[in-house]
C-alpha cells in the first residue's frame, strides 16, 4: 500500500479497490498487505474494513498484514485497528529500524524480530545487508506459468502449494513478478490472464541476479525460461 522505499506514494483508494477486485479474480486464500509500512497510509483503517467484508462473507480465508510495529505506539489508534479482528505479522528488524518498538500483546498480532530471507536489493543494498534467498523471486511463478500456459492456473498452483508472495501488486497499480516494487513488471490490475501470461512467458530479467544461486535442475529451469534452452 506505500512503496517500499522512504518517499514512496500512498496507493489511491480507487486503486485498493480495484487491487482487490482483480485479486478475487484469481480465488485468492490470503489478502496480504504490506509495504513500506501499510500502518502509515491515512485511509488504511477504511481499507482495512474494505478487505474485511470479503472476510466476513467467506470470500477469503484470511486476511494479514505486513508490519513493522511502529504503529504500536498510539494506543488509540492500535485500538481501532485491533477491533477489526484482523492479524499482523510484526517484523521489526534491528537493522533497518534502530530503536526499539513498544510491544503489545495480543492474540492478532505475532512478532519476528529479523527478516529470515532477504533479497539483493533496496535498502538491504544500501544497508550492506547479505542476501539470504537461494532464488529468484519470480522463479515458482515463471516455472508454473510456463508449464501450464495459464497465469490463473499457476497463481492456483502456487496457493496449493501455499506459496503465496508472487505475483504482487504494486502501490501504483502495477502487476510484478516478484515481491518487490522494483521486480518485473508483467501488467496491471486492468490486465486479463492472457496478457499477464503472454508477458510473464516472455519476460526477461535476472537483474537481482539470484539466479547465480540456482544448481542443477533449477539453474537448467531457469535457462529454459530465460533463453528457451
């Protein structure tokens, strides 16, 4: 909902809106909003209340969202994020944020203290931060989708196999590849499945450089989706 840099844009509410509407689309099992910091946004308790009839009407199995926990600090506004009955996860890593957060507990909200898998770009460039993913963040999304021919059959596949942070969308509208704002862009909300599949086949990247990681048959797959080899 904000992008994930420090002087990002807030996502529009006709955005969210229509950011849901195409998520629907694709049967999705968890809404996940993230950022930046989501918490940040002016209208995110109203979005919050947006996913959350979708919720309430079984539309969704779940919704959670992405936080760093500095919200916590106005108790307040905690408050009327709370009564809504919707999750966070709470990552405050040390190494992007360097003071403290004031702790809550709560049975929605659950901490983790670092980010476990980090990728080669944004801040944990600037921040010299080591790359802990062994690879690609698209490369799941691209295999299936290439195997099935079919961006709704893959984005299916990969919830079956409760792999759900590809594809992402981001705080403009745009449709990527990845997880992040600055990953490949294969389309837009207004995109139908045959365009996104059309452009997830193919695209081509590697710019996080990831792939290096990749051995045997998962650096040959990514040969296959790159050069067709």
């Amino acid at each position: 909902m904000v992008e994930a840099t420090p002087d990002g844009e807030h996502m529009s509410a006709q955005t969210f809106i229509d950011a849901i509407d195409f998520s629907m689309k694709y049967d999705p099992y968890l809404i996940l909003i993230s950022g930046g910091e989501p918490t940040s946004h002016p209208l995110f308790l109203t979005f919050l209340k947006h996913v959350k009839v979708y919720k309430d009407y079984g539309k969704i199995a779940s919704v959670l969202v992405a936080s760093n926990g500095m919200f916590l600090e106005d108790e307040v506004y905690t408050k009327e994020i709370l009564k809504l009955g919707i999750p966070f996860q709470i990552t405050h890593d040390p190494r992007y944020y360097p003071h403290e957060i004031k702790k809550v507990e709560h049975d929605l909200l659950t901490y983790e203290d670092t980010l476990r898998l980090v990728s080669p770009i944004g801040r944990a460039v600037t921040n010299n931060i080591p790359a802990q993913r062994q690879g690609p963040l698209c490369f799941n999304l691209r295999s299936l989708c290439k195997n099935h021919n079919s961006f709704n059959l893959a984005v299916g596949h990969l919830r079956s196999l409760v792999k759900m942070c590809t594809p992402s969308i981001n705080v403009d509208g745009s449709v990527v590849a990845g997880e992040a704002p600055s990953c490949y862009k294969i389309g837009d909300i207004k995109s139908t499945n045959e365009e996104l599949t059309q452009n997830l086949n193919n695209m081509k990247c590697g710019k996080c450089g990831l792939y290096k990681n990749l051995e045997g048959r998962y650096a040959a797959q990514w040969n296959f989706l790159e050069n067709g080899e």
